[in-house]
C-alpha cells in the first residue's frame, strides 16, 4: 500500500492520518492486553506459592 503512494504527488497528510490513525489504535490494544497480564499475574502466583506447600 505504501509503494502505491511512493511515485504520486498527492497530499500526504491523508495516509500519514490514516497510519497514526492505526498506531495509536495498536498501542491501546497492546496497552490493554499488558494490563491484563499483569493483573492475572498476582493471582497466578500466589495459587502457585499455596500449591507448593500443599
């Protein structure tokens, strides 16, 4: 998609909005999924540290 736009003389502001566009909305996503992560992460050790004296 990039090359289509390399050899014309159109304005770039529209695909340079459009990728910044889809970065931000990827950056949310990744943001979202570490919170996740890091929110499970607690409860899964300490099942593990009480498993481990049983």
């Amino acid at each position: 998609m990039l090359s289509g736009f390399a050899g014309t003389e159109t304005d770039d502001v529209l695909p340079t909005g459009l990728l910044i566009a889809v970065a931000v909305q990827v950056g949310q996503f990744l943001a979202r999924r570490r919170a996740e992560d890091l929110a499970r992460e607690p409860a899964g050790a300490r099942a593990d540290f009480t498993a481990f004296g049983d």
